[in-house]
C-alpha cells in the first residue's frame, strides 16, 4: 500500500512525523514516500502543488496531509498561495466526498463550551458534498439591473453528484450505528426537493440504515440541544461547510479532529482539520492526535485495515485517559507533554 506523504507547513512536519511513527510502529506493508506541499512546496519548485507533488499523489493509495499555509506567503497572487495545494489536489484527484468525525473523549467533555452531559461520549460523522452546489454552480456574477448593482449564485446538483455523496455516506453508516440523517431546505428549494428524492431512493440499497431527513435551520439547533442524537448526517457543500465547523467546535479542542475527503474509488486524502498553526511551529508544543486520528480514517476508508484504525483510535483514547496533554488540551491535574512525546505515548500503547 503506498502512501503520499504531504507534510507542508508551520507545524505540518512535526504533527505528520507523529502520525508516521506510529503507522510504521504497526508494521504494515506501507511505503510512505514524502514530498513537499504549500509554502513548502513553493520553496522547493515555485508552485504550491509542484507537478512531482501531484504526481506522487495520483499514484499513491492514499495521501496523509500536514497542513498549508505560512504568513511569508500572503502577499504572492492568489495562484501561487500555499492554500490553493489543497484546492488543486481536490480538484485533480475527484476528492468530493468531505467525512469529518466529531467525537469527544469523555476525558475532555470540559473543553467544550457546552454543558459536559450534553457533549460526553459524542461520536458524530458529517459527510459533505465537496465538488458541487452554489460554490460551483453557473450563472454566477455581479450584474447591473434597473441601475443597481445585484449579485448572483446558481445552487444545483444532478441526480448522479447527490447518489454518489447519498451512497458514500450509507456505506460509512453501515461502519457505525448504521443512522443516517439527511439534510436539506427541502422547504424552500428545488435543488433540495431533488436531494431529498435521490436520497430516500438510494436508501432502498441500504435497507439495514435507518435514514431520516431535517431541514438545515433545525440540524443547526439541534447539534448544540442534543448532538447526541445523530449518528452520521450528509449534506451538500455550502450546509456542511457551515454545519462541520459547528459540529467540531461541539468538542472544543481543534487540535483533536481528522478528516478525510474520498473520490469514487474510496482513495483519499486524510488530514487533521486544523491549519498550520504559525503561532506555535518549531515549539514542539503542537497536538498530533488530529492526524494520528487522520491516519486511522486512511486505513479504514482507504486501506481496508479497520482492526489497524481501531488500534489506533484505542491508543489515542488509552493515552487521554492515563492523563497525558498537549497545551492546547491541558488542564490541572493531568500531564502536559509535547509533541514527540505524544507521537511516542501513542506508538507505544500500540
Ligand atoms: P489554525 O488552525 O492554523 O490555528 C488556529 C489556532 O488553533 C491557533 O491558535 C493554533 O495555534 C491552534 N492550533 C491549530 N492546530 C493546533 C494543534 N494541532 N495543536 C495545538 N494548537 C493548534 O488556523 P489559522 O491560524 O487561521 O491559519 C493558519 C494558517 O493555516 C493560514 O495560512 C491558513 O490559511 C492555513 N490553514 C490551512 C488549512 C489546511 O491546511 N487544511 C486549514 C485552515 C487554515
């Protein structure tokens, strides 16, 4: 199985060598190549997304991303900015479906800005439409009419882009408690009427999932009242883009939550969702569990190897639980430790 791997930058290299540690800790047959991406890669070839780069990632089975981004480059055109790596292997590799877990170890339910017992053991899954909707639909613009400025999106999706985010997010059900919500403006729009439809019809091959529909404005309400309730929720790109931030801050702490964005064929790109954190890179204080956690997704989605992603995953919560910290999850009583020393607590309780 070969793995891209894309550190990138600010505390990219560090947090990745964590997750690297401890894939190769479980002695697979994994050949991890590295290359350099963002301002990294711009260093290294001129181009956020050198053409090595990309080639090294549509070769690989999967990709382990760090993080993009780096003030030395916020002044070069938007094209050449370390950012647009992301955008460009999304777009290359047919990334479109975006799964972001949100679980919130029971040790650190007092991160969060709600009540602990509403946020203790939650473990929810928002999966986004990441290709299609009003972010990419045309007509688009800014237009004069009767001598004022009006500005316009087109939102829509065909039948085939809402089967295809419908079944990958069924299939990642059928992994879990097998619940699946999904959510709309069916109420209001016909691109949503449309979704609705296409969704319960593709329920029919996912008999053993129980799915149910809410209307956007509601599931916004309903993850802060009761986020336990759901199981795994997909939506479209501009209602997930809004509901996935939402549903990580439930947990409270950035630097604990992977991501993975899969194309057709269930490769995909794996990443913590946090960015490059220039403010802390170089101190070695950095949180590495977001892409350790990055790294289990890989070998469950993309790998076949969930008894791998479920070692992984107990050494995080066995780790958490003798009391070790990094300074972004700290509190009185427990242990803070660093970067490395977290990458080894975690190998080692493999
Ligand atoms: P950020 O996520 O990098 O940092 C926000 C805050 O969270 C900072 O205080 C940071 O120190 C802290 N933080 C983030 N990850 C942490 C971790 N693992 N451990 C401990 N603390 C952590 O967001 P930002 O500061 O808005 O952006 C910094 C750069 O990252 C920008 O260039 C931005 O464009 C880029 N960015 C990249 C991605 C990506 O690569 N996918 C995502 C978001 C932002």
């Amino acid at each position: 199985m070969k793995i891209a791997v894309l550190p990138g930058d600010g505390i990219g290299r560090e947090i990745v060598a964590q997750a690297v540690k401890v894939l190769d800790r479980l002695r697979l047959p994994l050949e991890m190549h590295e290359a350099p991406v963002g301002g990294a890669g711009v260093d290294a070839a001129g181009e956020p997304l050198p053409g090595a780069t990309l080639r090294l990632a549509k070769d690989a089975d999967a990709i382990l991303f760090g993080a993009v981004g780096d003030p030395r480059y916020d002044a070069l055109p938007r094209a050449k900015r370390p950012e647009q790596a992301i955008l460009g292997l999304r777009k290359a590799l047919g990334l479109f479906a975006n799964l972001r877990p949100a679980r919130v170890h029971p040790e650190l339910a007092a991160a969060s800005a709600l009540k602990p017992e509403v946020v203790a053991g939650l473990d929810i899954l928002i999966v986004r439409e990441l290709t299609g909707d009003i972010y990419f639909g045309e007509p688009r613009g800014i237009r004069e009419v009767a001598g004022e400025r009006e500005g316009f999106d087109t939102m829509r999706y065909s039948e085939g882009e809402i089967r295809r985010i419908a079944k990958v997010a069924f299939e990642a059900a059928r992994k879990r408690a097998r619940r699946l919500c999904s959510v709309d403006k069916a109420n209001v729009l016909e691109t949503s009427q449309l979704w609705r439809e296409v969704v319960g019809e593709e329920s029919r091959n996912f008999p053993d999932v129980e799915l149910s529909h809410m209307y956007v404005d509601n599931c916004a309400m309903q993850l802060v009242r009761d986020p336990k309730q759901f199981d795994v929720v997909v939506t479209g790109n501009m209602f997930g883009d809004i509901l996935s931030d939402e549903a990580s801050m439930l947990t409270g702490s950035i630097g604990m939550l992977p991501s993975a964005s899969l194309d057709e064929k269930g490769k995909g790109l794996y990443e913590p969702i946090h960015g490059s954190a220039p403010d802390i890179a170089g101190k070695g204080v950095a949180n590495p569990l977001a892409t350790i956690l990055s790294a289990a997704m890989m070998l469950r989605y993309s790998l076949a190897r969930p008894d791998a992603a479920d070692r992984i995953e107990r050494a995080v919560a066995g780790v958490l639980h003798d009391g070790l910290r990094t300074a972004d999850i700290h509190t009185a009583g427990t242990r803070r430790v660093g970067t490395d020393e977290m990458g080894d607590a975690v190998a080692a309780a493999l």
